[in-house]
C-alpha cells in the first residue's frame, strides 16, 4: 500500500503541468492537498509522528514548497473548469478542520524521583538578586542527586564525541566539522559537563563505529570523576550506510532507554522537524551513557539539548 501510494504520488509530480488541483477534485473528488490532510490524519494515530506539522506533510507531497508549485502550475482558470468544479462538489473529500489543527502533545515527561517535570527541574532558576531583570541565567543548573547527604555536589560528568561520516573521514569537508562546535555549544548551557577534545571520526560502516564505540567505552571507564558520556553525531537516517543505530546496538547495552530518545526527538522537532527523522537509539554500557545524535548541525543542538536533561537524571541515579 505504501509503495502504490509512493507510485501515486510521482505521477501527479510528473503531470504538475497538466493536471491541476482543481481538475483532479472535478474528476476524482481529491487533490493534492487531500492527500497532504490525509497523511497529516494518519501521523496522529501515530506516537512518533503526531506531532509533524501539516506543512511537513505538504513538502512531501508536492515536492516542494506547496506555494512555489503554485506560483509555477496555477494559471487562469477557465469557465468551464470553474463550473464542473462547483458541479462536482457531491463527490468532494471532507475533512474534520479541528482533527487538522496544530498537534498539542501530552503532559512532559515525569520524573520517577519526585514527579516534577523534567523540564522545571532542568529550568534554571533565578537568584534573588536577579529575581528583576528579564534575561535568564545562561547555565542550566543540573537537578540535585537524590542523597541523604546534607551537601550535594553535582555530578560532573565527561562527554566523549565520535563523528560518523564518510566525507569527513575522507577529508571532503574543506570547512570542516561542524557537529563538534555544535555539540559544545549546547553542552555549554550544562553546569558540569565537560566535553573531550578531539572527536574520533570514523566512516558510515558498522564494525569501525561499533570499534570506537568499544575502544571509547573503554577508555572512559578509568574515569575516576563522575560519570561518563559517549555520543556519536551522523548515521541515523535511512540511507543504506546510515548504520551507526545498528553498530550500537551490537554492543549489547546493559540497558536501552528507548522512550528518552523518543522524548527527546520528539520535543526537538518543535525546533527543527528533520530531528524526528532520526533513527538514534541510547542506553547505558558498563556504566557509561551512549547516544546517538543526528548529523545535521541543527538537529543536533535540537536533540541533545532535550537528551543531556536524561542524562541529567540518568547520571545523578545510576549509582
């Protein structure tokens, strides 16, 4: 069915010339846009995409902005297209508006520890003598560990980078990594979390991620401070050498924590809808964090900015 649909859809792109959407809905009843608002009705019954804009589905089925097909394939409308239209309006789609309207996700994710929201507990607060101004503190403090201890002290916690990229690890990129500066910009919000120098890159093949995944872990488990993160940026996408997913879960995690990733991509797609194409999976091996980020820059920062609040808690309650 998916396939007939994929069909369908490329052969209204290769007629967008000669088919309009006003002579489809006079012959069949349904138009593009029908078939935009009928993939936006499907998302919703899904978890992983009720949250896709209209607009996202558009693209897809256009091809393009829908407003650029427009300005290409609209013309004038004749009379007689004018009048079969209004004629067949018995046999027209119809659509419940309100089940289109924007998605409004559910209650945040809860905190198992004290049932605060994750995102309060994240959220950094405001000291007395800045309780006046406007700006919010640029540090977000992390959430205090769960101790009978009458001084807490945050975990600090290490955060080691493998980049996964074909290109960059043949040296393609003339300007180079942009993930690391990424990746350091939204570590800097997180009080305590350090990041490590330079990032291993490695190629989109399965055994040489899942070798610096392993040689990483390793490495980290000396840690003699806190806690230690592994996250690895490219590979989660659908293309056949976007394995880093796979190569992951070869190492046979201790524990998978499926529904932070899904949390975490969800809420990032508010800021950059391509994160919820992402096939990333994270968990814990040995001890140690390990995530998988996008490879795009921005979903990057979208991603790991709801992620390293997991992280938070995962570091704070896995002794």
């Amino acid at each position: 069915e998916a396939s007939a649909f994929r069909f369908l859809l490329q052969h209204l792109r290769e007629r967008s010339s000669s088919v309009s959407n006003m002579v489809l809905m006079s012959v069949s009843g349904f138009c593009r846009n029908c078939l935009t608002k009928w993939l936006t009705l499907s998302s919703r019954s899904l978890p992983d995409t009720a949250h896709l804009p209209l607009d996202f589905f558009a693209n897809y089925v256009y091809d393009e902005d829908p407003k650029a097909w427009k300005e290409k394939y609209n013309g004038t409308t004749s009379e007689d297209l004018k009048s079969n239209y209004e004629a067949s309006k018995s046999i027209h789609a119809k659509f419940d508006k309100k089940a289109l309207e924007p998605f409004q996700p559910p209650n945040p994710l809860q905190s198992d520890v004290c049932c605060k929201d994750v995102d309060d507990l994240c959220a950094p607060k405001p000291s007395s003598s800045s309780s006046t101004s406007s700006s919010s503190p640029s540090v977000i403090p992390l959430p205090p560990p769960p101790s009978s201890s009458s001084t807490q002290t945050p975990v600090k916690i290490t955060v080691a980078l493998i980049i996964v990229s074909d290109r960059l690890h043949n040296n393609q990129y003339p300007e180079g990594d942009k993930c690391l500066p990424a990746v350091s910009r939204c570590l800097s919000k997180f009080k305590a979390a350090s990041l490590l120098d330079k990032p291993a890159v490695v190629p989109d093949e399965e055994e040489a991620i899942a070798s610096a995944l392993r040689e990483t872990v390793e490495a980290l488990k000396s840690n003699p401070e806190g806690k230690s993160v592994v996250l690895t940026c490219g590979g989660t996408g659908f293309s056949p050498r976007d394995v880093t997913p796979e190569a992951t879960l070869s190492l046979d995690l201790d524990k998978r924590f499926s529904q932070l990733m899904s949390h975490s991509t969800r809420l990032a797609s508010k800021d950059d809808v391509m994160a919820s194409l992402s096939r990333g999976v994270c968990g814990e091996k040995d001890g140690i964090f390990v995530g998988n980020l996008p490879g795009n820059p921005e979903a990057v920062e979208a991603v790991l900015n709801e992620l390293f609040k997991g992280v938070i808690w995962w570091a704070s309650n896995s002794e």
